[in-house]
C-alpha cells in the first residue's frame, strides 16, 4: 500500500479544506509536507499535516 499524507490548509481565504496525497513511487526520505503547496491557493506556509 502507497503511503498517505493528509494535509489541510489553514489559511483562512483558502476553499480547500483537507486533502490527501497518495505517493505511488518512492518519495526521498525527509519529503514532508513543507515540499508540497495548496493545489487551490498556492500557499506554501499554510500547509499543515493532519496527525491521525
């Protein structure tokens, strides 16, 4: 099974509420969250792992 990141963004003018990656190939080890932005927004900063 791919590994999950759920991620939400927090800024406040953002629609996107939560959304998850699923990695289907080998991601470098120290990929997090802060390597991604908002697919809505474009914010970088404003992104957030959702620890399950």
């Amino acid at each position: 099974m791919p590994a999950t990141l759920e991620v939400v963004c927090t800024d406040d003018s953002c629609e996107m509420d939560m959304f998850e990656m699923h990695y289907t190939y080998d991601m470098p080890d120290g990929v997090g969250v802060e390597d991604f932005q908002c697919p809505y927004c474009g914010g970088t900063d404003c992104l957030d792992a959702v620890e399950l």
